[in-house]
C-alpha cells in the first residue's frame, strides 16, 4: 500500500467485506475480499487523507457490484448504517 494507514483505517477496511456480505449473501466472502483488495489498492493510488479510505473503497466496491448486476439483501439500510456507524 502506497499509504500509510491509522490503525483505524486498517481496522475499518477489514470490516468491508463483511459489511458487503449482509448487503449482498450470494456473493461468496472471498470475492468480496478480492474485491476491497483491488479498491483499496485504486484508492490508495490517489489517496490524500487516510481516514476517507475506507468510506471510499466500501463506496466504490459497492457501486462495482450493483454494476454488475449483484442483488442485495432486503436489509440494506441497516447494512449501511452499520458500516457508516464503524466507520467513524
């Protein structure tokens, strides 16, 4: 990773693919992770502020996936919450 990252920003970027998981089931949870790991790398190429990092990336794999046609789960906004909630 091009930047270094607060504790916090590590710990919240680990809890993306979880958090994508409860948005999207029939996703299997190693593809989510394949997926943060490529975001992250895009975001960190660019990346000022650290503490944006994971905001972004769980913005932008989550944007790639309803590209891709993904189907969430009925329980979105709590999903959502949640991981903005960690986030801060």
């Amino acid at each position: 990773m091009a930047l270094f990252l607060e504790p916090d920003a590590q710990r919240n970027l680990r809890h993306i693919p979880a958090a994508l998981h409860t948005e999207f089931p029939d996703v299997i949870q190693e593809d989510l992770e394949a997926e943060v790991e490529t975001v992250t790398r895009e975001v960190l190429a660019t990346a000022r502020i650290d503490s944006f990092v994971p905001v972004l990336v769980h913005r932008f794999a989550r944007e790639r996936l309803l590209e891709r046609g993904v189907e969430r789960s009925g329980s979105v906004d709590r999903a959502q919450r949640s991981f903005l909630a960690s986030s801060n």
